[in-house]
C-alpha cells in the first residue's frame, strides 16, 4: 500500500478497511488479534511482562509463529503467567510439562521459565523499571519490515541487566523481541494503524 506522503509501506489492508503489519494475518484472526491489543503496547502489568518474557524463551531457535501458535497452551500450563504460581511449580509438575504435547516440551526452557519467576519477584530494579529505563519513543516507525532490526545495543545492555540478575535464555535477541511486545519500543511499521506516526486517510 503507499501511506500518507506516498511513501510505498508494506502494511496490508485487512477485511476490515485496517492497514497492519503484514505479519498479522487475516483480520480477526489470533495474530491479528494480537496484533490490535497487545504487541507494541507499552505496559506494566507484571503477568504482561513476564508472559512476553516467557514467549521469547521459547522462541529462542525457533519461529514466532510456532510459539504464538501455542500462546494458549502456554498460558494454562504457566498458571495464566502468576508469577508467584509459576515459582512454586513443582518437580514433578515441571515432568508433566516435559510431557505436554500442547506446549514446546523442552526442559531446558520450561525450567527457566520458574527461574525466571523466582527472580522476577525479588530482582531490584524490577522488569518494569528496567523496561521503562529502555523505553525509545520514535517519531518516525521502520518504513517496511525489512528496516525492523532484531537487536540494538540497548537490548545487549538491558539483556546485560538481565542476565547479571539471575534470568535466563535473555540474550539481545530475545530481549527485543521483549521490548516489541510490551511497547518498549513501537515497531509497527509506517501505514499500519499502530504505527507511532499514524494518520489516518482524510
């Protein structure tokens, strides 16, 4: 589509008349769903954050697709992401969920998953202040998906902080793909209605 300026932009128009990110999906879909309400809206809620965290473990050497496909899944086995429930999951839980075909059964991962609980109750400063302390307002969003990058030097040093206070699978990586999710960042790109510099037509 070409945006405001003319400006070619890769967002696409969905059923509904809404220009997204081409990621999205088919309009009223899961993705596109996910799209509207959550990726790129900044929040504190602290189950927020850590369901973001979380999905960016186990995205780790996989595909976001793959992961979010499983986002529900994920939501029961880690207890509607509570952290405090997480952090008292047990052993023998953690063998249940080795045996979940409905999640990504991997140990490594779902162990640091109740890690990363346990550390995110007690770690000062707290996800959210770290998060905000890396929060970039942009006055102009990426030109196409291609311009998106995958990591930036604040996320080596926020996944720096990270990692020296406990946390685990948190590389710059995954760590931006954090930030996207919660709205340290807007990555919407420039013609998708959620796009930082957005303006609607007429």
């Amino acid at each position: 589509m070409t945006s405001r300026g003319g400006a070619v932009s890769d967002a696409v128009v969905g059923d509904d008349g809404m220009p997204r990110c081409p990621w999205a999906g088919a309009s009223g879909g899961s993705l596109a769903r996910y799209h509207d309400e959550v990726w790129g809206k900044r929040t504190s809620d602290e189950s927020a954050l850590f369901e973001a965290l979380t999905l960016g473990v186990f995205e780790v050497g996989l595909s976001w697709r793959v992961v979010f496909g499983k986002r529900d899944s994920f939501r029961r086995a880690f207890h509607e992401f509570d952290i405090n429930k997480v952090a008292a999951i047990s052993d023998a839980r953690v063998e249940k969920l080795v045996q979940d075909p409905s999640i990504i059964r991997n140990r490594a991962k779902i162990q640091a998953t109740i890690a990363n609980a346990r550390v995110m109750r007690s770690a000062i400063p707290t996800l959210s202040e770290l998060a905000a302390a890396y929060s970039i307002n942009r006055t102009r969003s990426p030109r196409a998906v291609a311009d998106i990058p995958t990591t930036t030097r604040g996320a080596e040093a926020f996944a720096a902080q990270l990692k020296a206070q406990g946390y685990r699978f948190v590389g710059p990586t995954s760590v931006y793909a954090f930030m996207q999710n919660v709205g340290v960042v807007n990555d919407h790109i420039r013609g998708c209605f959620r796009a930082s510099d957005y303006q609607p037509p007429g």
